[in-house]
C-alpha cells in the first residue's frame, strides 16, 4: 500500500531552534515530493517541490532533502521564529500512484517566544 | 493568477439537503482535484479530473457524492442528501504537468451538516 508517514506527531520547541521534521514513504518510485505548511482554520501552502531526479531544495531559511532509496525526505528550518509554528504535511506523487497525491498525517510545529 | 478559486468558504446546511461545492483551478492547468480532510482520516482524495474527464472516483465515499466539471475553468462537487458525517474541509487543487510542477490547492470550503 503506498502510504506516507510523518514523525513526531507534533513538535513544540523554543524559538530560534534549528529543527527537522521527518517523513517516510513506501515506494521508492516516485515523481516528486511536496511539503506544504497549514495554518489553522486555513489551505494548504506549497512550501516545497523536490523532482525525483532532485536531492534537495531550499527556499529562505527552509531545506529540504530527499532520499529516494531509504525512503525518506526531511524538512530543516533554520532559526526557527513564532511565526513558523503551523501543520506541516509532506505528500508524495508515486509513479504507480496515476497522478495521486498521497499525504501523511502532518506534524503540528508549535514555535515558543 | 488568482490561484484555485473555491466558494462558498463556509457552508451550513441542515441534514437532507443538497449542497455544491464550487471550484475555479488555475488557468493552463489540466488536472483537477477534490480532496476531503477530517480530523480522523486527514486529507483524502475523492476525485480527480485530467481534462475536463473524470479518471479515478474511487475516493467518492458513497453515490451522495457526485462530482462534474463541465470545461476547463470550473468544477462541482455536490453531495445530496448531505449527512452530519459529511462535515468536513473539501479541497480543490489544480496542477499542471503534476509530476513536473506538483499541486496549487484552494482555500477550501468547512462544510457543516447539522
């Protein structure tokens, strides 16, 4: 089954943190990876957008990598800041999966003052 | 580009009634998708469309839900009769090329039955 799954659940650290989130999918072949952040009440923003091809992408103070063969990308925010607290979901286009994007669970990031 | 238009942003309705989500994707793009998140099942797909054609449905939780999209600039998702458990977020995304450049999403629209 393809699945993805996100590691911790949530995460609460204070602010100026370096932190990584994790996320863990079934099948290594895929298109691409996408990262989006979720504020409460709120839509899905793209944040990221890692091909297959890729091993990683940066924008601002965020990195994300990707390791197709483990099955695993990760999520770095640099000097993290209140405002960056939000769910952020990790989903994944499978080569087998017909255009599907398939999402994990999301970790909520609470960013203390 | 405005990005994916949805409307109306929030919905209440009363159990039995028909309801219709609207939707506006980017302009260019030929994949469109509706998408369902609950607080138990997260973020689901029910549908998605590659021009104007509906490819896979196999997400629509039950013949309620019934969805259309008549040409390239706008879609429906219309759930008759709506039931309390019906109440959730409905997402509708866009993308062109997905695997290239991946999904833009809505606002959404926060059903309620109750």
């Amino acid at each position: 089954k393809q699945e993805v799954t996100q590691i911790p659940a949530a995460l609460s650290v204070p602010e100026g943190e370096n932190l990584v989130l994790n996320c863990s999918f079934t099948d290594s072949a895929i298109y691409n990876l996408q990262w989006f952040r979720q504020d409460p009440g709120k839509g899905l923003t793209s944040l990221l957008l890692i091909q297959s091809s890729q091993r990683e992408q940066t924008s601002g103070r965020l990195n994300a990598s990707l390791d197709k063969s483990s099955g695993r990308s990760t999520l770095y925010i640099a000097a993290s800041q209140p405002g960056d607290s939000a769910t952020y979901l990790c989903a994944v286009i499978y080569v087998q999966g017909a255009q599907k994007l398939v999402f994990g669970q999301g970790t909520r990031l609470t960013i203390n003052p | 580009d405005a990005g994916v238009i949805q409307s109306p942003r929030h919905e209440v309705t009363e159990m039995g009634q028909e309801v219709t989500l609207r939707c506006k994707p980017i302009s260019g793009h030929d994949y469109l998708f509706w998408y369902r998140q609950t607080m138990m099942r997260g973020l689901e797909l029910l549908i998605y469309f590659n021009n104007n054609v509906p490819i896979d449905d196999s997400g629509m939780p039950e013949d309620r839900f019934s969805a259309k999209m008549p040409n390239a600039s706008f879609s429906t998702l219309k759930i008759q009769p709506s039931e309390p458990r019906d109440s959730a977020v409905y997402f509708c995304a866009s993308s062109f090329r997905t695997s290239d450049y991946g999904y833009t999403f809505g606002s959404g629209t926060r059903l309620t039955v109750v």
